[in-house]
C-alpha cells in the first residue's frame, strides 16, 4: 500500500522527524518546496492528514486550489500534481522527461484534471519538477 509514513492522526510531522524520515531525500523535498515558494510567494503550507488509509501528506496552494503535494514515505518522498487542461497540454509539449509526460498522458481525466505522483529518491528528476511547478503555477 502507498501509504505515509506518518500516520499518527494526532501528531502533524514536525521538520526534525521528517529530515529522519526522509534521509538522504530530505533535501530535495526543501528544494521543491523553497522553489515552489520562490515562485509562486503567496503559497499556503499545509499539513493534512487523510486518514488511517493514507496519513499524513504536505501541501503548497493557493487560495483555491492545491500547487503541488508532497507525500512523504520512508527514505524518499513522492510529489504529486493535478493538471488542467492548458497545464496538461503545456506539459506534454515541453521537453520534460518522456516517462513523467507518458504517465500524464496515460492518466485517468477527472473533472478537477488529471494527476500524477513521481517517486522522488534522488536529483535526477529535479529539473522536471521544477518545470511541473512552473507549469502548474502558469496555468
């Protein structure tokens, strides 16, 4: 099951924890937020736990809507987007990674727009994330 790795309805994940949960991929994890921040200046950070299925999951919005989620596990992190219609198409013609494009083409369209959760374990997909925060905020 792809589950949180704080799951403890009763304690919100405190940076400490999180910097040991995540180990060595506790830096990209700021990476991605900081940037996230650094473009887009009014974003909101939230924790929210969804209940014993999932845990607890972090995210950066806006007044409307969710930029980006940041889903912890044990060792990494996954980092997930819904895209719109413009965002999607803005996606799939950019020159981000042919699997993450692949996955957002595949995915199931729901009114909200389609999603998608990439595994992060390391820096290899940094660049692409910051593209899909680019393109999320733009559209």
């Amino acid at each position: 099951m792809d589950k949180s790795i704080f799951e403890d309805k009763q304690t919100e994940p405190a940076p400490a924890q999180l910097k040991v949960a995540l180990k060595g991929s506790y830096n990209l994890w700021e990476d991605i937020r900081t940037y996230t921040l650094l473009k887009y200046p009014g974003g909101i950070e939230e924790w929210n736990y969804s209940g014993e299925k999932y845990g607890w999951s972090f995210r950066i919005k806006d007044k409307k809507r969710a930029l980006v989620y940041l889903l912890p596990r044990d060792g990494f992190f996954k980092v997930a987007f819904v895209f719109g219609k413009k965002a999607t198409d803005s996606v799939l013609a950019s020159d981000i990674s042919y699997e993450i494009r692949k996955e957002l083409e595949t995915a199931r369209v729901y009114a909200e727009g389609r999603g998608i959760r990439i595994e992060v374990r390391d820096e290899s997909l940094a660049d692409d994330l910051k593209k899909l925060v680019d393109c999320k905020i733009a559209f």
